[in-house]
C-alpha cells in the first residue's frame, strides 16, 4: 500500500483529494490537497493503488472507501484487548513484581471535528482526513506502546503494524478494487 488518500466530489463538476498518507510507516501526514476538475485525468494517478476514505459524494464514482468510523472502533477494540493482556501479564506475575505500569493508551477521537480548508471546496475532504490521520496518530500511539512490552509482542508480531486488525474491512477500498 502506498498511502491513504480522502476522496470527496463536492459538486458534480469537482473532485477533492486530501493525501492523509504517503508511505508505508506508521507515520501519517498531511501531504497535499488538491481540487480539480471531475475529468481530470491527474485523479487516475492521485488515487491509483492508494487505500481511499470515500464522502458518500464521492463512493457513487470511487467506491466505498475504508471506513474512518471502522478504523475508530478496530483502535478501541485493539486497545481493549492489549489492555486484557496487560492486566493477564500482570495478575500471572508474583505478587512481588506486580508494579508494572499500566500502558497510557492514547485517546481515540469518535468523530470529526469540522475543519475549514482555504478552498471551500475542500473543507469536507479536510475534515474527513483530520481525522483519519488523528486515528492513525493514535494508532502509532498504541503500536509504540505495545512495541516497548516484550510481553504484548505476541498480540500482533514484533514489528509495527501499519493499521489495525480489521482495518479497512470494506471492499473496494482502493481504486483498482473499486473500479
């Protein structure tokens, strides 16, 4: 995979993308905004191989996109089950060594907070990526967390993991899917 774009058609004339990714890592940013024209050729190019958050605008043309609300719910749910192992971990140590401390989860946005791009136009695709990369900020989050415990490395490996389990679940969440 080769980043996360945000795809919305605010009118039938205009297509906004808002790259929320553009590698690999756990890193997300906010690379690049663009609104063109609907039949602008660039789109093919912008969104080709790239996982998409669709608006319900834009998945009439790109597909559904994977789920912001899914990737909230599958962080939570990773969340919730590192958490078990930890307190499993800790209760099977001796009553000596259980000093451990708790991992500070990070906090997990439930919706968008609307945001306000230069380009009116690109306001909705903004929000959306907001919080898409503040999801994937958590995401990192919880992955460090987990990295940093020897005893959480069998929940989910030893290297970093790009999203969380289950997420995108959606088909047809990048353009040659949705095509």
């Amino acid at each position: 995979m080769s980043g996360i774009i945000v795809v919305d058609q605010p009118t039938d004339e205009q297509v906004a993308i808002w790259q929320v990714s553009v590698g690999d890592g756990l890193e997300s940013t906010m690379a690049g905004a663009w609104v063109l024209p609907a039949d602008d050729e660039r789109i093919d190019g912008l969104v080709r191989g790239r996982l998409l958050v669709t608006t319900e605008s834009a998945s009439g043309r790109f597909g559904s996109g994977a789920g912001p609300a899914a990737l909230a719910t599958a962080v939570r749910q990773e969340i919730a089950d590192l958490d078990r192992a930890f307190a499993g971990h800790l209760a099977s140590l001796p009553s000596a060594r259980r000093s451990l401390v708790r991992p500070r989860w990070p906090s997990v946005p439930d919706t968008a907070t609307a945001e306000a791009a230069g380009d009116p136009l690109a306001s909705r695709a903004l929000t959306l990526a907001r919080w898409v990369s503040d999801l994937l900020t958590a995401w990192d989050e919880v992955e460090s967390q987990r990295l940093t415990r020897p005893f959480l490395l069998s929940s989910g490996g030893e290297a970093a993991r790009e999203h969380p389990p289950g997420w995108p679940a959606a088909p047809g969440t990048t353009q040659e899917e949705a095509a």
